[in-house]
C-alpha cells in the first residue's frame, strides 16, 4: 500500500541538479547556484 500522500514527496525528483561543466566538461555544474562543484567556474576566476 503506497498510493496517497506518502509518495507525494518523490514529485519532481528527475530534474537535474547538476549538468555539465563549460570550463572542465564534467557534470558538475549547480544549475541554481550557478557554480561548478569541480572546478569553481562561476564564483572563481582559479581553477580549483
């Protein structure tokens, strides 16, 4: 039995946090943030 409100929450689960990186080509790029986790693009001119 898991219909109703207790699976309400896994709405919106599929979209993309993270998508790839224009400076380090890997998908690290927060897309709110607008920062690479990997490599900084977006907050720091030096690479990380």
């Amino acid at each position: 039995m898991m219909k109703g409100t207790s699976s309400f929450g896994l709405k919106g689960r599929a979209k993309r946090t993270h998508t790839i990186c224009r400076r380090c080509g890997k998908p690290s790029f927060h897309v709110r943030k607008g920062r690479c986790a990997s490599c900084g693009f977006g907050e720091t001119k030096k690479l990380r």
